[in-house]
C-alpha cells in the first residue's frame, strides 16, 4: 500500500446518528467506481448483485458506506477496517419519528402521516421495526421478539459480534474522538504528496454537538419553543428500546479500551 493510499474501509452507518455528513466526507478520500453505497432504499437488491460478482471485482471495493454495511462484512477483502457510531436509543427513535414525518420519500411517511402515528405509536408499530432495538437487532440478528423477552442476553450477544467483526466504535457524545480515530487508522491524508492528515469539517462536528446535546428536544432536532414529547411518550420509548439502551450504556462504559475478547477499540 502506498503512504497516503487510504485503508479500506466499511461504515455501518446506523441510521439517525449523525453518518451521512462523515459518509460524504469519506467518499471524499475513495474513488466513486471503487465505492459501494447502501445508503438509500433496495439495498436487499444491491447487496445481492454484489455477492453476485467474483471475489475479483468484489475486492476491488475500498470504500463501503451505508446502513446495510453490516450485510456484506463477509463479501469484502479481508483487510476492509470496519467502523461504526451510536447515539443515544432514545434520541435516535425520536429522530427517526421527526425524520419520517418530515421526508416525503421516507418510504413510512405516508402512513406514519395519514395516521398522524406519534411518537409512541409510531415506535410500538410493527411496520416500523427500527424504532425498537435497532443496534441491537443489526448487531446480533436475533429475532427482536427474542430480544424484548431476554434483553441482556441479546446485548451480550451484540457485544460479541461488534468485538468479533470490527475495529472502531464511536459515540455521538464523542464524535470528534471518532473521527479522529478513523482518520489515523484509515490513513486519509491530504493527496498532495505530504503527510497531512485531511481536515475533519467542523460542520461536521457541530452538527454532531447538536445531536449529543442532553436536552431531546434539541438532540431531536425540533424547532425552537415547539412542544417535546410527553413524558409517558419517552418512558414508552425507553421501554421499547431497553436492549438498545443497555448496549449503549456498555459501549459508553468502555470508552477508550477495547471491547472483551475481541479486537473493536471503543473511542
């Protein structure tokens, strides 16, 4: 590998938790044709012309970026880095509830809208599997019915493969250690010759500030003096997501070490 040749690298983008500005600035170190994106809806239908090709062509990737990344770890060159980023369980589904109801295009506004689902309904509704346990479902696969009634042994079970499968994992809490983290490893300097790291965009990491903030509704994203959920709305959240908020606690737990019986350093 040349000196300021970039390492290859996989984002598990978890969807609401502040990837898709630091997927663009990725990209921005990999070339577009030896980039594989599952950023947007289909990506059953990508994922499947990907396994598709031989192993050639499938190595020929550098880049992977989206939220069915996790789904191709076992396609892609063996020397890929893997990374991915949580935020807080909670402020995530209510991201993710302002998100759909605001994107025509979201493939659940239309319903979510023409029901006028809120936050809790629309978290409890089985049309909408992410607003329960996503990081812990995506990690350990186990059926999010199994989850509901074991939580701790479907978190432990999460753990194990995150350690197992990557290399980096960063929280919105600590974006910037994340960033900083994945830019050394990755080696993404600027391609000019000298040995300068490339610049993290601080829009980037304000953007991140934002969703850490402690209060949900800032971390949501809601306008200015526009009324917060309820709390009853929020206590059923958490309850819903009880799995995720126990990954979360145990990621944040190890910050700056790495995870038990595997190779993942959490930053």
């Amino acid at each position: 590998m040349r000196p300021f040749t970039p390492r290859p690298l996989l984002f598990d983008h978890m969807p609401r938790c502040g990837g898709t500005a630091f997927t663009g600035w990725l990209r921005g170190h990999y070339a577009p044709d030896r980039t594989l994106g599952l950023e947007g809806f289909g990506n059953a239908e990508h994922i499947a012309a990907f396994a598709a090709l031989d192993e050639h062509r499938r190595h020929a990737v550098e880049l992977v970026v989206g939220h069915g990344a996790r789904d191709v770890i076992g396609l892609v060159r063996p020397d890929m880095m893997r990374i991915t980023c949580f935020r807080d369980p909670v402020a995530r589904v209510l991201s993710f509830h302002r998100y759909v109801v605001q994107e025509p295009k979201h493939v659940h506004h239309r319903f979510v809208t023409a029901e006028s689902l809120g936050l809790a309904a629309f978290a409890r509704d089985a049309r909408v599997p992410g607003a329960r346990n996503y990081y812990t479902f995506q990690l350990s696969r186990i059926p999010r019915e199994e989850i509901a009634r074991d939580p701790r042994a479907a978190v432990d079970a999460a753990i194990e493969f995150l350690a197992r499968e990557f290399d980096i994992a960063g929280t919105v809490d600590h974006f910037e250690n994340f960033a900083r983290a994945v830019r050394r490893a990755a080696c993404l300097y600027v391609r000019d010759g000298e040995a300068r790291w490339r610049a993290i965009p601080r829009a980037l990491l304000d953007r991140a500030r934002l969703l850490s903030a402690p209060n949900v509704g800032i971390a949501n994203g809601a306008p200015e003096g526009e009324r917060g959920p309820s709390d009853d709305e929020i206590e059923e959240v958490r309850a819903l997501n009880r799995a995720d908020i126990l990954f979360f606690e145990r990621i944040r737990a190890l910050e700056g070490s790495l995870l038990p019986a595997g190779r993942c350093r959490v930053v």
